[in-house]
C-alpha cells in the first residue's frame, strides 16, 4: 500500500511538469501524510464508533466490576495505542520506499517521538487500570488493605516507564539507563532513608492485613484513639473521637505497638472488664438464718446450703454472675467471671467482673456498662456489704 501510495504521487506529479526531485519530496511526503491520516482514522473509529458501543453494553451487564475496569478512561487509553503502533510500523516503510536514509533527522525524530508517545500512552492505560482496580478492591471487595500494594504499583509503573520514555527521547537503550540508575540507588537510600522506611511500612500494613479504612484503633504512646480515615503508603490519618485527625507514618504503626479493635467489632462481643472494691470490714459468714432465706436460694447449691460455710461476699459474686448469664445482652459463648484481683493493703478488696456484650457502639455500650455497675452497686447491700471509699465518710451505727 505505502509504495502503491508513493509511486502513484510521484507519477501525477512528473507527469505534470515537476522536476524529479521535487516530485520524489513531494511523493514522499504525501506517503507520510497518509501514514499520519490513517492512524488518525483508525483513532476516530475506536473513539467514536467501537468504544461506546462497549462501554454502553458493560454499564447493561448486571456486574459492577466491569465499569471499572473497562471505563471511559481505560478505552480511550486504548484508543490511543493503537494509532501510536500503526504509526510506528508504517512509518518506516515510508522512508524504505523513498530510499531515505534511517538515520537522518527526520527520521529519528519520527522514531523517537512514537515510542515516547506509545510508552507514556501504556503508562497511562497501566495506572489507570491499577487505579481502577483498586476501586474495584475498595467499593465492591471491601478489601481496603490493597489499596496500599496497589499505590506502590502505580509508583513502579509511572517510574520505570517515565525512565523508558526519557531513555528512547535521547536514544538510549532503557535497560542500560535502569542499570545505570542501580549505582545511585545507594545514595538514594541514604537520603530518602525515612520516606523508603515509610514506603516499606506502608507496604507491611496493607500487604499483612494489618489495618484498613474504617477500623478503631488506639495508639496509647502517640495519645491516639479513632477511626481510620485514610491509608496511603506515606501517611495513616486517624479521626480522633475528639474530632480531631491525627496523621501518622506507617513506620510507626510497624514499629511500635497500636491496639486494633475491628475483630472485637466483627466478632459481636466487646469485653466489659471493671472493678469494685469491696470494704473488708464487710465481709463475713452467712448465718444459717440468712441461708435459708429464699432470697438468697437462686444464688447456692443444695450443697452450699448444707456447707454453711458460705461468705456474702461469695454469694454476692453468684448473683453477679447468674444475673449476666440472664441478660440478653450479654454474650454468654464468652467469659463470664468474678474473681478476686491482687489485694492492696488499704485499697479494700477487689472484686474484678469480666464479661461481654453483644453491642460493640462505642456509646451504646458505655451506657450498658454504667447501667451493669450500678446495678452491681446498688446491689451490695443486700448481701451486707459495702463498697470501699477513700475517705470512707462512714460512721458505723451502734
């Protein structure tokens, strides 16, 4: 075709009065005109005719994915290709057929600017999948801890192909430019020390499942306590329970420790660990009287009424537990114990209750918590029992 296009133009033109030379430049450049005008063709073609018709029938499919992965951005990066690698091949038939040299100017500068322009066209249609991707991961997976891999992806692609397009722009083999590259990467590593540390932490969290958007995490030593906001490989902001937002690097968050309650939240249990102190002067056997009071008989075994060796403080722990077994609320696959803690001399005696509830809100069961230790509370002088205080402001009846 190219040389049907060059003999055909050469022809016209000497036959009609031109000399020979200006017929051959002439012919020549009509080939590469027509070179340029089929690439642009074909370019129209997919954009306005090939293109909509698949992005009309990927938004009918009753899939999601697909619209990212095949969106308007994505075929238009196609579109643009394909112009680019009809161009690049075709061209040097042009000068072929002409019998010019592959080394002059122009040639070099045909040569050069389509692979700069074809490679920075694949670096647009990578990380524009990536992106997508990504979204696909985020919105449709919920699996927001590639979002991390995914950005270090994107990094790699506008990097070695940003490399590749200055390399073929002056002629340079890119793979000896890269190589090249490796020596200063030493002295790189030196600089950007942090920023690497950074990247490479960024990549743990996201790669181990360590965190992602939306988790409740506390960071004691940095005063943090919130929601994850955002998680780049640079950077974690964290939205503070005070409305306040932290930013963190992820370096810090591999390197020391930080508590994550999503499992708690996933889970459907949330640990309710709280202590009363109970005054020891209190503290004492039940009588026979107060066993056989059947106010107390939910709370003993037929044993425990027979030992009569039973304290109230015991008893009191009984009802505790009988009673979080009987809520609702209350995740009884869980823990449920009453224990008594390590005495500490003038502190009284701690009675530790531990269980969990099935609400994880953080207000909802703040509100369940209070009402479950007022309940305990309330509940003490019953079994003849007094809770601990400092000072006691007690004064004991005759």
């Amino acid at each position: 075709m190219i040389s049907t296009v060059y003999d055909s133009v050469f022809e016209f033109l000497f036959a009609h009065g031109l000399s020979l030379a200006a017929s051959l430049r002439l012919a020549f450049a009509a080939t590469l005109l027509s070179v340029c005008l089929l690439s642009w063709i074909v370019g129209l073609v997919l954009h306005y005719v090939i293109a909509p018709p698949i992005g009309a029938f990927v938004k009918r499919t009753k899939v999601h994915w697909d619209d990212y992965i095949l969106s308007p951005t994505m075929l238009r990066a196609m579109c643009n290709i394909v112009p680019g690698v009809i161009f690049y091949h075709l061209f040097p038939l042009c000068f072929a057929t002409a019998g010019r040299a592959t080394t002059s100017t122009l040639y070099v500068f045909f040569d050069r600017g389509t692979s700069v322009f074809i490679t920075l066209t694949v670096m647009w249609l990578l990380t524009t999948f990536v992106k997508n991707l990504g979204r696909v991961a985020e919105e449709l997976m919920q699996k927001h801890h590639l979002l991390g891999i995914l950005q270090f992806a994107r990094i790699i692609i506008y990097s070695l192909c940003g490399i590749t397009a200055i390399a073929l722009a002056f002629g340079r083999n890119p793979l000896t430019v890269l190589v090249s590259l490796g020596a200063a990467a030493t002295v790189l590593m030196l600089v950007f020390k942090d920023s690497i540390l950074g990247l490479v932490a960024g990549i743990q969290l996201s790669a181990n499942r360590m965190l992602k958007v939306g988790d409740w995490v506390t960071i004691e030593k940095l005063g943090i306590d919130g929601t994850v906001e955002e998680i780049s490989l640079t950077t974690v902001k964290v939205r503070n329970f005070d409305k306040s937002v932290s930013t963190v690097p992820p370096y810090t968050l591999v390197s020391d420790c930080f508590k994550n309650w999503d499992t708690m939240q996933n889970l459907g249990s949330r640990r309710f660990k709280k202590t009363l102190y109970i005054d020891a002067n209190t503290v004492r056997l039940l009588t026979k009287q107060e066993l056989a009071d059947k106010k107390f008989a939910a709370y003993l075994t037929s044993d425990e009424r027979k030992g009569g060796n039973m304290v109230n403080l015991t008893l009191f722990r009984h009802y505790v537990e009988q009673t979080l077994h009987n809520r609702k609320d209350v995740n009884t696959n869980d823990w449920i114990l009453t224990r008594i803690s390590n005495l500490e001399s003038g502190r009284g005696v701690p009675v530790e209750i531990w269980f969990y509830f099935r609400e994880t809100d953080f207000e909802k069961f703040e509100e369940l918590s209070a009402q479950a230790m007022e309940q305990f509370m309330a509940a003490l002088p019953l079994f003849g029992l007094r809770q601990f205080q400092l000072p006691t402001g007690y004064l004991p009846t005759k």
